[in-house]
C-alpha cells in the first residue's frame, strides 16, 4: 500500500536538508564544539603535509642535527591535537544526530495520535512503525555523518588545495583541471541515490507490513497451509528491497572507481608538470615530496565526498517521507465550549458518512434521539453501519451531512478532550497494552489503588485478578496474550471503562 505522503512529489533536496539541518538548532553548542574540532583536524592534517618539505630537505637531501629531534616531535605534537579534535567532532556529531532522531520520532509518533481516523485508512501500521524506525534511522545519517564528512573533507581539500596553490600554481592548476568532471560524477549520482532511495523506504514499509500480517495471523495462516503463499510474498518484497540496495551500492561503487580514475589523472598530470618545474629550478625535492603528499591526501577525501551522496540522499529520501507525516492536517479541535461533565442527550439529526476512500455511503439520514437515563440499541445486520455510527459520537470521522449534538450543542464545538473525556467506548476489536492488569485497567490516568480495584469489581473482573499470581500486578503481554482468553474477554473495556466516571 502506497500512502499519500509517498505520492506526493518531494521538495528540493537543499529545503529538505536545511529543514532537517534546523531541528540541530537545540544542540548548536555540541555543534559548535564539532566545528571546531573539524577544522582543527583538517588543520592539524595540514600541517603535518606541510613538514614534508623540511622532513626531506634538511632530513635526507640536507641533512640537519637538530631536525632529528624536532621534526618527531612536532609530528607526535600534531597527531596528539588531531586525536583530541577527532574524539570532540566525533561525539559532538553523533550526539546531535541521535539525539535529532529522538526529537523526530517523538514528533512523528505525537503527530500520529493526533491525525484523524481516516489517515489510518489509507496507510498500514507496519508502515507507519516503519517510519518511525527506519526512516529515522536514516535521517540521523544526514543529519550528522554525512554532516561531518562535507565538514571534515571539505575544510581537508581546502586546507591542501590552498597549500598547494601557495607551493606550486602550476602544478596545481593540473590537478584543477580534473576537478569539474568528478563535480559532475557527485551530480549524477546525488540524484540516482535520493531516486532509488525513496524505493527503498517505501519498500522497508511494505516488507513490514507484510511480515507484521502473518504473524499477527499466524493460526490463520497455519490451518490454511497458507505458509508458503505467505514466503513467497514476503520474498518478493524482500528480493526487491534487495534490488534497489545493490542498485545503491553498484552506483556507490561505480563512482567510488570513477573519481580514483580522474584522481589518477590528475596525480599524472601532476607528476607530469612538475618534473618540468623541478628541471626549470621552480621546485624543490622537499616542495614536491608535500605536493606529491598533499595530493594522496585530497583524493580519499574527495572519495568520501562522492560516497556521501549514498548517505545523504537515503536521509533526504526518508527526511521528506517524515516531514510529510508532520506536515499532514490534524483532527479538528476548533471547539471552545468546555464542559467538565454534561448530561448526556445525543441527537443525531439526518447523518450521512461517507468514507473517503469508499464507494456510496456508509449512513444515509439517521435520525434518533439518546436521551440521559435510557438505553439506545442500535441494531442492524453486519455491514449496514452500526460502526460507522459509533464512530461518529467520538468525532473519529466527521458526518458527510447533517449534525449532531451533545446536549444541544454540536459535536465540533466541544473540545477534542473535553468530548471524549464524557465517553466510554467499548469497540470491536480492544486492545490490551504490554502492561500490568492495574495499568490497563488505569490506562491514560494517575488512578488510586482503591479506584482500580473498585473499577474491577464493578466490572465483575475482580474475582479472578485476585486468583492472579501478582494480582493486580500481573503482567498481561501484548493484547493479553499472558491471560486466557475469557479472563482477557472479560474485563478488556469494562474494568478501564469504570476505572472514571463517564456518561
């Protein structure tokens, strides 16, 4: 299943990216830390380049007493800085990227509760869940390792370009020559890894769902010997997902080999003019030794900035996909007339309900009156929308037509909490949370011991928690799977439900 956000077509690569980049906003002090870590491993990089010069001529070709003792030195001394430099940007960076990640994922899974009912229609949860742990496991790539390769090998070429320039323009300028073909090799391949990664998160989602649909039904599957059917769906999926991985990683190698090629050619050039300075007298052993240096040093830096487009256009890819859920309308909460407690006379007054995605309508003109005291049965055969209707008093989906009040007033003029706080809703399918049998019975309020056991009696659930090995201790597993299943059945909603006083 393809959800909307999927669908829509993906803003600039650059928004998206600065987007994300200002979620780093809360952390700029780690960021700053990093930065400068950065540039003083850059730094440190550079100069160690630089003593290339005097460690060959006044080392080998003219040599001088006191280098012996200086030149080690002053290489342990850099080394020394640069681990220091490396160990702040290090931590400075994955601190901020996980803790991006953090931020996110609470914003994602706060902006899912908070989206209407017929979002859930249109997107699974297993893609939903993956969003939330694969999606953001990406961003924090983006966000902080690939961060810290443009940084760190950026201010590295600069740092020896520079020297090189200050050492030798000509030979320098053979080595720029090279240098707009491998900016178009980072072009293409920017854009064929944000592509093929939008595939691939998209294709994690379907991978999840399909494995979280047959396990979740695995008695169903098992007494139709479907297990087979279920593999080989599962192995389609997983063979494309592996597709559009090697896809990555055969577009990550082909550029990795290509960028070494020009390299190549630049290092021949290099070697090349510079042979004709050295026999001119514009160049020294010692100068050449540190562009030679300068050079082997540039190249696995440009290497790691071609690859980092692999790194980058996978966080982009999922950092849209996120910023679509973000970016998606929420529930309608305009109300402003709070109630604490209200007597409870719901009219429904010529309701329709059409689902957005369905074909004719759910309910057409219902009309009734729940009066406070009495008891309203809606009864009809399955499929004719006694659900449907249920779901409307809640304002888990809003009516196509025609209204509905709540003691006079309309449904969306109430508060979102204030309406659902006079409600106790008893559904089809009730979820048990992996928990104690005090906190499901207490889920969502600080409720007293007292209150819990008194809500369990009133619900008739009291007589067998307390046969319980802890009581109303217990842990229950997911969806109750720890109980049996008429001691789950028989206090799922009833037991939460009287746990607050509701209409």
């Amino acid at each position: 299943m393809t959800s909307s956000a999927d669908r829509e077509p993906a803003p600039g690569a650059w928004t998206t990216y600065r987007r994300l980049l200002g979620h780093t906003v809360n952390y700029r002090g780690l960021l700053v830390v990093a930065m400068i870590g950065m540039v003083v491993e850059a730094a440190a990089g550079a100069a160690f380049v630089w003593l290339m010069e005097p460690l060959t001529n006044e080392g080998f070709v003219d040599p001088k007493p006191e280098m012996a003792l200086v030149l080690p030195l002053a290489i342990i001394g850099l080394f020394l800085l640069r681990g220091a430099a490396t160990f702040c940007t290090d931590y400075g960076i994955a601190r901020v990227g996980r803790s991006v990640v953090r931020d996110l994922r609470e914003l994602v899974l706060g902006k899912y509760l908070r989206l209407p009912s017929s979002r859930f229609d249109t997107e699974a949860v297993p893609q939903m869940v993956s969003r939330l742990n694969f999606d953001t496991e990406q961003v924090t790539q983006a966000s902080a390792d690939a961060l810290k390769m443009i940084v760190a090998d950026g201010l590295t070429i600069v740092f020896l370009l520079g020297m090189m320039l200050y050492t030798s323009i000509k030979v320098t300028l053979a080595m720029i020559l090279i240098a707009p073909l491998i900016g178009v090799v980072v072009w293409y391949v920017g854009g064929r890894y944000r592509r093929i990664s939008r595939g691939i998160q998209t294709g994690m989602g379907e991978l999840a769902q399909s494995a979280e649909q047959s396990l979740a039904a695995q008695q169903d599957v098992k007494v139709h010997g479907a297990q087979g059917f279920e593999q080989s769906r599962y192995s389609a999926l997983a063979n494309r997902v592996l597709r559009l991985n090697m896809k990555v990683e055969a577009t990550r190698a082909m550029s990795s080999a290509l960028v070494q090629i020009l390299a190549a050619l630049a290092l021949a050039a290099i070697v090349w003019v510079a042979i004709h300075e050295s026999l001119a007298g514009h160049l020294n052993p010692g100068e050449f030794i540190k562009l030679m240096t300068a050079m082997m040093g540039i190249i696995p830096s440009l290497r790691r900035i071609t690859n980092v487009q692999s790194v980058l256009g996978r966080g982009v890819a999922a950092a849209e996909r996120l910023f679509a859920i973000l970016d998606d309308a929420e529930e309608d909460d305009r109300g402003r007339h709070r109630v604490e407690r209200v007597r409870g006379e719901l009219v429904f007054d010529r309701v329709g309900l059409r689902y957005a995605r369905g074909e004719g309508s759910a309910l057409e003109d219902v009309s009734f009156r729940a009066t406070p005291g009495t008891v309203t049965a809606i009864v009809g055969r399955s499929g004719s929308g006694k659900t449907s209707l249920v779901r409307l008093v809640p304002r888990f989906y809003e009516p196509s037509s025609g209204r509905i009040t709540l003691d006079g007033v309309p449904l969306a003029d109430y508060p979102l909490a204030d309406l659902r706080r006079q409600i106790a809703l008893v559904g089809q399918r009730v979820a048990l949370f992996d928990d104690t049998v005090a906190a499901n019975i207490a889920y969502g309020i600080d409720a007293p011991r007292e209150s819990i056991r008194a809500a369990a009696e009133a619900a008739n659930a009291w007589e067998f928690i307390e046969r319980l090995p802890q009581g109303l201790d217990t842990p229950i597993g997911e969806n109750g799977a720890l109980l049996s299943g008429g001691s789950a059945s028989a206090w799922r909603s009833p037991a939460r439900s009287c746990a607050t006083p509701r209409s």
